[in-house]
C-alpha cells in the first residue's frame, strides 16, 4: 500500500465468462457475512496488487507482518486477504481490505500519512518494490460478502471485462446466473465492481479447498442444463477474463 495510500472455460463453451468464475470454490470454513447485512452496500473495497522484487520475497513479508499489517488495521482497514500469487505474476501479490465507505477510507489515509510510523515503514517497503497498483471495488448484486479474513488455502481472482454498453444486461443476468453456481457448490465473495480504476471490470474471489475440488465441480457443471444456461447468459456480454490462481500469505490472519 502506497502512501497516498481458471480459467477453465467449462465445457469449452462456458469458459471465459463463468467457468472462470465457477472455477474456484472457497472450501475452508471461514464465516460470511450474511448477505443484504445492514450497511454492507455502503462498504467498499481496497484492492492492491504489488509487485515484490524477485530476491527480496521473505524480507518483505516479514516487514508487512511486523509493521505493516499493524498501522493498516489501526487505520481502520479490514483485511480481507493477502495472497501471493501461484499462477500469474509469480512475484506479484494480492491484497483487498474493507472499509465502511469512501469517508472511512479517506480517513484511513490522513491517520496515515501524519504517522510518523508509517512513514518509517514506508521508507523501509518500497525499496522491495517493483510495482503497484490499486483500485477501490464496491458491492454489486447479487453480492456475497467476504468473510474477513477469507483463509481458503486457494483463491482464484478473477476479472470480467465487459463492454460498458453491456453492463445493464449483464448485472442483471448475475441474478439468475450466480444462484446456478452455487447450486452446484461454489462459493464466492462479490461481485465487486470497481468504483476508482477501469469501470467495465467485474471481480470476483472463488474459494477452493483443492485443484482437484475445483475441477469436480467445473465437470458436474459442464455435464449439467445450468452449464449451457450459464453460456447463454452470460458468454456474449464478457470481452475478456483474467484469472489468477492465489495462495494466502505466510502471515495471513496473523
């Protein structure tokens, strides 16, 4: 965090719009929070994704465990996970926290930024680094909060990219859509649509306990009516989906 602070297209056909996001089931037993919570529309989402330099991964993750986790909390951050990357930029990771709101998030960044603290942490963090970037996610329907934290041993984060034009039609297929998949026993947080950064993305987080878990589901799906259904509703309104396979950090939920 700066200062300023599976694809598995199931069946070859369900593939880049949903198999992606059927791809990855959170299988550990972390506790959601209820969905339609009072206020969880009002929450938003930072999300970073922060390049490491290749030889120094341990001792970064040992200052973000010792000093950086700590402020960000006191700030008023909500961690939802922190995760590197197994598939994808393999120096890359992943990090999202909660905040009641763009106010809480604001607020977040001045306690910060007078923290004399932070600064010290800052000046030690961003020699490790190669590269970040950041947008802010907010909920979007049918939304599924995030347990905080998320402790899945294997998270898929995936991204639809979807024509502006089409964002109507394609939130409003979600409510039909989404429900098939978790009939089918995958688990979600989100989705999450991006507030501040590219407006035509859609993310989601899919929970695995296992590759193999993962793959079981995909073929029930594909092998099931809702596997053309889901195709139907969704494939033609999605130009593109990134995926990226991630595993928690060593000191997640520390």
């Amino acid at each position: 965090m700066r200062k300023n602070p599976c694809s598995y297209f199931a069946a070859a056909s369900l593939a880049a719009v949903i198999a992606v996001p059927l791809c990855f089931q959170r299988g550990a037993a972390s506790q959601e929070s209820p969905q339609g919570a009072p206020g969880a529309a009002a929450k938003v989402y930072g999300e970073w994704r922060i390049r490491v330099r290749p030889d120094r991964g341990s001792e970064y993750a040992r200052l973000i465990e010792e000093k950086g986790l700590p402020l960000f909390r006191e700030g008023g951050g909500r961690m939802v996970g922190w995760w590197q990357t197994l598939i994808g930029d393999l120096y890359e990771h992943v990090t999202i926290w909660e905040y009641d709101g763009m106010p809480a998030f604001e607020k977040a960044v001045q306690f910060l930024g007078k923290d004399e603290r932070f600064k010290k942490f800052a000046s030690l963090r961003d020699p490790l680094l190669d590269g970040e970037t950041s947008a802010f996610l907010r909920p979007l329907e049918p939304f599924r909060a995030p347990a905080l934290p998320e402790r899945a041993p294997m998270v898929i984060h995936e991204t639809h990219r979807v024509w502006v034009s089409s964002l109507p039609a394609y939130t409003k297929a979600l409510a039909e859509a989404l429900p098939m998949l978790e009939k089918h026993g995958f688990r979600r947080a989100g989705p999450f649509q991006s507030a501040v950064g590219r407006w035509s993305e859609i993310t989601y987080l899919w929970f695995y306990d296992s590759l193999a878990d993962r793959d079981a589901k995909i073929a029930a799906l594909g092998a099931s009516p809702e596997g053309a259904r889901l195709e139907e509703l969704l494939l033609a309104k999605v130009d593109d989906v990134i995926t990226r396979l991630l595993i928690p950090a060593p000191f997640m939920g520390r």
